[in-house]
C-alpha cells in the first residue's frame, strides 16, 4: 500500500486547481502548470485539499499512486513558495551577468559565452554565485545543468562552476605524488 498516495495533498491558498479529464491544471501568480493524470488514477477535490485514488489494486496502479501524489504536492509547493537553485564559480578573471534576458559567463575561454534565459525564470549574480529562481523546477534544473556544463569544476585546482553544497574531489597532483614517492 502506497502511505504517500493515501495522505491528503493540502492546498495553499495561493494555488488556484482545476481537475479536467485526465489532467490537473495548477495556477498562481507565479504561473501554471499541468499534470497529466494515467487513466489508472482518479483525483478527488474537497475543499482544501486533494486526494490521489487508485481504480484498482494492480501494481502498477499502487506505484503510480505515491508518484503522482508527490508529483502534484511538489508541484503545488513550488507554484506557493518558488524553487531556487544557487551555483557558485571560482577561477581567476571568471565573471557572470545578466543583461537582456540572457546570462553572460566569461569562465577563461576566448568568447563569453551567451544563454538564453527561458520564460518564467528569474537569474541573478552576486558576486561569485548564480541564483536560478522560478516555479518549474524541471525547467530550472536544465537550466541550472546548462549553465554548470559550460565550465565544470575540474579537480585539481576547484576551477568552475558548481553547484552550491557539491563537495568537489580534489586529486593531488604531481608536485604532491613526487613529494611523497623519496
């Protein structure tokens, strides 16, 4: 038995909910977003809250249950609260900015390099961290991925861009092998 497909999921009074067939359409000031429902599942609204109902005991219909729950609750979270990413750089001469829409990183390549920031995000520099805000995590996420692969932390040195909290493995390199080997 799935215990999170069975709690009530609670509304913030923030989000706006809609139950059409097959699909829920969640809405806020921050934007909207549609979940589509597998025919396995029923959605119940009461006032304040929803429930995730399974049709039948299949197993497949008890997986689906718990995810699509958690689907829905985190989707109603981040259209309340917002979902923030941070990433950190550090190198010499690395700098990030935001003008037009679109974020410029100068991380020691011959050019900057030039991203597009998608619709229904927000991006700001301070001073060494790059601050990804929005409502859809998932667009947020790839975004965040993008902009790390442009200069990944490398492990001699730490040079690069990281997500804040990653714990990066340092290697020692030569001059600290050759010590070591006398």
């Amino acid at each position: 038995m799935s215990r999170i497909g069975k709690r009530k999921i609670a509304i913030n009074e923030k989000v706006k909910v809609r139950l059409d067939p097959g699909s829920l359409l969640l809405s806020s000031d921050k934007g909207e977003m549609k979940i589509s429902i597998p025919p396995e599942l029923t959605i119940n609204l009461s006032d304040n809250s929803l429930l995730c109902e399974r049709i039948n005991d299949e197993k497949k219909s008890r997986a689906l249950q718990g995810l699509v729950a958690r689907i829905i609750k985190t989707r109603i979270d981040d259209l309340s609260n917002g979902f923030k990413k941070v990433l950190e750089f550090k190198g010499t001469g690395y700098r990030a900015r935001v003008e037009n829409g679109k974020l410029i990183l100068g991380m020691g390549y011959s050019h900057e390099i030039e991203l597009d920031i998608p619709e229904g995000i927000e991006v700001s520099v301070v001073k060494n961290q790059i601050i990804i805000f929005g409502s859809h995590r998932n667009l947020i996420g790839d975004f965040a991925a993008r902009v790390r692969d442009v200069r990944p932390p490398e492990v001699y040195k730490g040079k690069g861009i990281k997500y804040a909290g990653e714990h990066v493995r340092r290697k020692a390199g030569k001059a600290a092998q050759s010590a070591g080997a006398k």
